[in-house]
C-alpha cells in the first residue's frame, strides 16, 4: 500500500509529513473515509489524531454492515467480535452526507470513471466536496483515483 497524499497531481506528502496537522493558517484536515476504513479504525481501536474529522456519504454506516455480514459469512469473523466493530463504528463522529449535490458529483465521477453504478463514486464526491483527502481500503480503486482526488494512507488519521 502506498503511503502518501497526492493534491491535484502536482504535490506529494509522504505519511510521515505534518499532512493531518494543523497546516499554516490553522485549517483543520478533514478526510473522507469508506467502509473498510472505518472497519479498521474500529477493529484497531485506533485513535483519531485531534486535528481531524471524518466524513463519508450517508450510507457509510450500512455499508459497513454488509462488510462485516459478509465477513461472518465467509467465516471470517465471530458475529459477536463483527457486532461489537459495527456498534464502534457507529459510535465514531463522522459527519455523514447524501445531498443532491453530494449525488450529482457521485453521478458525474462515476461516468467519468466508467464504473458501473454509482456506489463507490459517492465516497470520492464526498472527498471532493466536503476533505481534503480520502482514504480508501481497496489499493485498486486508490490507483483509479490517482489525480481524480486527493489520497491519504490510513496511517495519517492515527495519533502515533
């Protein structure tokens, strides 16, 4: 996994930067998260650096669930241990959004990608409108992305 954020392409930050810090005029880093990322956080018990917030679309929290479904199915996870991550996630502040702007740059990001629907275009919109970077579980769809918004490495949303 690579450990970086790209914005617009033309500047890099490696994890290991003050990117997730208080930049120079006091801006506070917001990062879009998916599902998996929130699993992760949960399953780690990881915790948040104080000059971050989370957001994601409006469906994070359900989104989740059918991870965490699918991993009990598979055999994967206890359903206890898979209750108890989606009670943590649930419990995190993340600021969830699903407006019809939120929806028309969703539409827009997954025709320009050609994906087949809209389902993983509405994190990039979220990232797009409302972070300064989104962070992704899934290194191939982090490699689609590349120019198209910005990308953080998990490790930048956790106090070290």
């Amino acid at each position: 996994m690579t450990s970086f954020v790209t914005r617009n392409s033309a500047t890099s930050f490696h994890a290991n930067s003050n990117v997730g810090a208080r930049d120079h005029d006091g801006h506070m880093t917001r990062y879009a998260i998916d599902a998996s990322t929130a699993i992760r956080l949960a399953s780690e018990g990881a915790t948040i650096h104080s000059h971050h917030t989370l957001v994601g679309p409006k469906f994070l929290h359900s989104d989740a669930l059918s991870l965490l479904f699918r991993r009990v199915r598979a055999g994967e996870l206890a359903e206890a241990e898979a209750r108890t991550l989606l009670d943590a996630i649930t419990t995190m502040k993340i600021r969830l959004l699903g407006d019809r702007v939120s929806r028309a740059t969703a539409w827009r990001v997954a025709s320009s990608l050609g994906l087949d629907d809209t389902f993983r275009a509405e994190y990039v919109a979220v990232a797009q409108l409302q972070a300064d970077a989104l962070i992704v579980g899934d290194p191939e769809f982090a490699a689609m992305l590349e120019g198209v918004v910005p990308l953080a490495h998990f490790d930048a949303l956790t106090v070290a």
